[in-house]
C-alpha cells in the first residue's frame, strides 16, 4: 500500500515537471552541459558546448563595457539623455523584431494572463528605468564606478530573497556583501574625502535597483514564451514609454559632428554613426550573444559571468578615456567583483532567469 502510493505521488510529481528535490522545471538544477537542449517545440538542438558559451558571454560582456564609452560619443555632443535613451531603445526593439523575424516568429505572439504584468515589469523597470539611469550614470561618472555601483544590483537580490522573501540562502551572502561594501569604500577612497557626482552617483545606485528588480522579475514563470519573446515585448514597453516622454524623431542632434573624445579627441563621426553603433554592437548584437551562450550554460553562470563588465570598463576607460585608477581602486574593484560573484551564487536554489538585459 505504501508503495502504491509512493508511486502515485512520484507520478504526479512528474506530470507536474518536478523531480526529487521538489523543485520546478523554472527553478530546477543547472541542465547536464553534456546534455542535448529541448526546445519549446520539442526539437533537439546540438549537444551544449560549455567552452562556446563562455566565449559568447565573454564577447558580450566586452561589448557592453566597449559601448559604455561608445555612448559618450553621442551624449557629449549635445544630445540630451532623454532622446539618447529614446532613439536607443527604439533601435534596439527594431533589431531585436528583425531577430525574432528571422529566428523566432512565435516571439510576436501576444502576452497572456500573468506575462503581461511581467513585460510591462520588465519594460518600464528592467529596460526603461535602467536604460536612464545608466545613460545619466556614465555621463557623470568615471565608466568603471559607473558600472560598479551599477552591478550591486545582484547584492540586492540576495538581500531581497532573505529578508523580504525569507529564502535560505549560503552563509557566504554576509562575506560576499562585507566585500562588495569594502571594495566600494576602497574605489571610493572615502579616507580621502574625494567626492563623485551626487546625481551620477545616484542614477548609478537607482540603475543598481533597476537591474535587481529585472532578475527578480525575470525569475517568474514565463509559461510558453521564451527568453527573446519577453524582451521583445518588454521592449515594446519601454519604447512606447520613452516616447511618449520624448519621441525619438527629435534626435536633431544626430546629424552633427562629434569628437570621439579622450585620447581620440582628434578625431570626428556623425553623432548617427556612434548611435549605430550603441544600437547594433552596444545593445542588440551582445544580448544576441548572451542567448545564444544559454543553449551552452545554465542561465546562473551566464550571469556570474558577465559580471566581467566593469573589470572591462576599467580598461576600456583607461585606454580610451585615461581614467586611471589608483592601486587601492583597482583592489576594490576586484574585491566588489568577488562579492558579487558570491552574492549571484549564495542562493540556495538557483532559479533560471533571463540574460542580463542590453545597457
């Protein structure tokens, strides 16, 4: 009798998608990298080569660190934050509907039920509200500080789930978050009394914010649609959001000269030609990238590595921009760098979440 009923607990436990540990497919184990991938239609994809996908995310991260310079081209021409942050979200939902086109049609399907309070979530926080606030941050700040304050926003996710959602998590959150406020201290150099810009420094925090409340967003059930479904309309979102604050038609500002500043100060393109490229290589060709990394990695480790984009924002903003750091700096860097890592990874159950979204 009892092994009856074990039996028939075990198949309900499989009809449901769970398995021993009672966990659900969405926050299930890391998939067997060795394994080949399922798609929603039931297709198989080649087997996953975790090599591959490290490359990709490396790729991607160097990107965006690459285009958080980029992005200055444009803004420091005269364009104003509010049609910067417009024309790119706006070309980046194009390229992505473009992707989707030629990859994913069942991504134009609409949202339903529950998906919609996610992806108007995610469009007007994850993708709107972190899209500005980072615009103003590296503006106003050096890119490295920049995108370090701006990459706590994983702490704040730990933080959240233990005290707010009251999830266990790894005894390492207290030493991960110990580093990431010591790091910060020692870039800071508060000893020294040096001061960074008030409003860059809180677009960088609130953008912090922004991006935590996307990966807490992003751990929902998202049913049939797939990660580039929920992007695409949580871009849709966003873009008509912004423009209706500031159409992106009025980007006047695009067609002039623009220094590309630095130690390439002696050199000009169109402000267009930079907004391009924040569009296709700054935006759209990395989060392309990072998708592709999921079919090789679990959604956890691409995150933990793309964490990689401040260190390469200190050497984009070193070689392009001289904004050098002291030693003590670089050694906070490093230290906030492992107290993300730990804090990313001291969940107890590590749900599967969407890439990092395009900033």
């Amino acid at each position: 009798m009892v092994r009856g009923r074990r039996r028939h607990r075990a198949a309900v436990g499989l009809r449901r998608g769970t398995h021993r540990g009672g966990r659900d497919r969405w926050r299930g184990a890391p998939p067997d990298p060795r394994a080949r991938l399922t798609q929603h239609d039931g297709s198989v994809n080649a087997p996953a080569r975790p090599l591959l996908g490290y490359a990709l995310v490396l790729a991607a991260a160097s990107l965006f660190a690459v285009n958080a310079g980029v992005s200055r081209v444009p803004l420091r021409s005269g364009t104003d934050i509010e049609t910067f942050t417009s024309v790119r979200v706006t070309g980046a939902l194009a390229v992505l509907a473009l992707i989707a086109l030629l990859t994913e049609r069942s991504a134009f399907r609409l949202p339903r039920g529950r998906q919609v309070a996610l992806v108007i979530g995610l469009g007007l926080v994850g993708v709107a509200g972190l899209q500005g606030f980072y615009n103003v941050a590296i503006d106003r700040l050096p890119l490295s500080i920049a995108l370090l304050v701006e990459y706590l926003g994983p702490v704040w996710v730990v933080l959240w789930v233990r005290f707010v959602r009251r999830e266990p998590v790894q005894p390492r959150m207290w030493p991960a978050l110990a580093l990431a406020l010591v790091g910060l201290a020692l870039v800071g150099r508060i000893w020294t009394g040096v001061a960074f810009d008030g409003i860059g420094l809180l677009a960088a925090l609130t953008a912090g914010v922004c991006f935590a409340a996307y990966f807490l967003l992003g751990e929902h059930e998202t049913g049939d649609m797939t990660p580039l479904a929920v992007i695409l309309w949580a871009f849709v979102v966003a873009v008509v959001t912004i423009n209706l604050i500031q159409p992106f038609w009025t980007a006047d500002q695009l067609g002039e000269s623009a220094s590309l500043l630095g130690r390439l100060d002696h050199l000009s393109v169109p402000a267009w030609v930079a907004m391009t490229s924040v569009i296709v290589l700054g935006t759209t060709a990395p989060f392309f990238l990072l998708l592709l990394a999921l079919r090789h990695l679990p959604a956890t480790t691409v995150s933990v590595v793309a964490m990689l984009e401040p260190a390469g924002a200190v050497v984009v903003g070193w070689l392009w921009f001289a904004e050098s750091l002291a030693p003590v700096q670089v050694a906070g860097v490093l230290l906030v760098l492992v107290g993300i890592v730990l804090a990313q990874t001291s969940r107890r159950v590590q749900p599967e979440t969407l890439p990092p979204t395009p900033v």
